[in-house]
C-alpha cells in the first residue's frame, strides 16, 4: 500500500469513526434502552464468543483488567442476565 494513500484516508476513517460513535450512542451513559454502560453490553456480547467465555479472554479481547472486568458484569450477573461459574481449570 502505498504510504500517501493511507495519509489521504486518515481524515475518512476519523470521520466515519465519529459517525458511528454518535450513531450508535456511544457517547451516552447507557446504551440500548438499558441501565447498563456501553462498556458493560460490550462485555456482555462478547462472552458468547468463543474465544472470550472465561475472565481471562474477556480482559484480552476487551483489553481491560480481570478486575474491571468483574466490575462491569456485577450489574448484570446480580439480575441474572449473566451467570458467572467457576472455572473447571483453576477452581475460581
């Protein structure tokens, strides 16, 4: 790829990127007519991919740490939208 073209799409990408932030609402407090942060959806959606069903792919995958990890699904692990087993692997 030749090095000006990816400096002409620099500008596209940023305003795309915006355009899908305001779009989708990720700039309000919550997010899909819950009470819930984006982050915590986020967190949410991403526990049914493979790769991410345990705390530990959850905080690579989001790049967030194991603990904040906990923090984000407390809200939806006490109304029961999440349920939150010990690991067969580490017993936590």
């Amino acid at each position: 790829m030749d090095i000006s073209n990816t400096h002409k799409l620099v500008p596209r990408i940023r305003e795309a990127s915006r355009l899908l932030v305001r779009e989708l609402g990720f700039m309000s407090p919550t997010l899909a007519g819950t009470d819930l942060a984006p982050s915590c959806l986020h967190a949410m959606v991403d526990i049914r991919h493979p790769a991410s069903p345990t705390a530990s792919g959850l905080s690579k995958t989001l790049i967030l740490d194991r603990s904040n990890i906990s923090q984000k699904l407390a809200k939806p692990v006490e109304a029961g939208a999440v349920t939150q087993k010990p690991s067969v692997f580490d017993g936590r």
